[in-house]
C-alpha cells in the first residue's frame, strides 16, 4: 500500500521539493566522498526519489546507481543515462560491492524498528 502511495505523490513530488538546492547537497555528496578518499567503484543512492541530486552528480561520480521503493518515482527520473534499481532499503538485492552509499533527506526515517535499522547497516556494510 505505502508503494502505491507514491504513484500519486511522483505526480507532486519535485513541486513539494522545489525549495531543496540540489546542487548544495550534490556538493556536500561529493566533499563526503573526496574526504573519505573514495576515487573509484561503484557508487549508490538509496531512496533517490525523482533523482535530482544523482541528475547534478552524474557527471562527477561514475558508476552511479540510483534506488527507490517506488517504481513511479524512479520512471519520472529524466536521465536516461542513470542506472535505476526498484528495490525496498529494507532488504538490499545486492552481491556486488559499491564503494561509496549514500541517502539523503529523511527516507531512512521510514525504518521505524530497531532491529530493522540495525539490519539495514549491516547489509549496507556487507556491500
């Protein structure tokens, strides 16, 4: 249900976000990821929503990958040229290892349990 949710909200989604400065956040993306010394790999964003801070990145981190739960978020990404993974941050498909993750805002707020939270860590730090 919570998925279907946001078939209606992608519709609205970048007019209730217009006030967010994507490329603000963008820099701070990759400040994190110059300071942590992270040059190469495959790079990750979890709950990307209309994927406006991986549209800014794209060109400056390679190997991007973006993921949303919601199918309808990740269709009004307008990047071609951006990888797109449906998948729910509470169970992560992957077996491959990416070299930077990163999520913003408040999507992993919607792990409500503690066990799931420290599920969550764990596999991001199996990947």
């Amino acid at each position: 249900m919570f998925v279907e949710n946001y078939k209606i909200v992608a519709l609205i989604y970048d007019h209730m976000m217009a006030e967010i400065d994507y490329d603000a956040w963008s820099l701070y993306i990759k400040e994190i990821k110059k300071k942590n010394k992270i040059k190469t790999g495959l790079s990750l964003e979890i709950a990307c929503g209309s994927g406006k801070i991986a549209e800014v990145l794209q060109n400056s981190i390679e190997n991007l990958y973006v993921s949303d739960k919601s199918l309808s978020m990740l269709k009004i990404i307008k990047s071609n040229n951006i990888p797109k993974i449906c998948f729910d941050m509470n169970f992560l498909p992957f077996k491959n290892q990416f070299s930077f993750i990163y999520s913003t805002f408040d999507s992993i707020n919607y792990i409500l349990d503690k066990s799931q939270l420290k599920k969550f860590f764990e596999s991001i730090d199996k990947i």
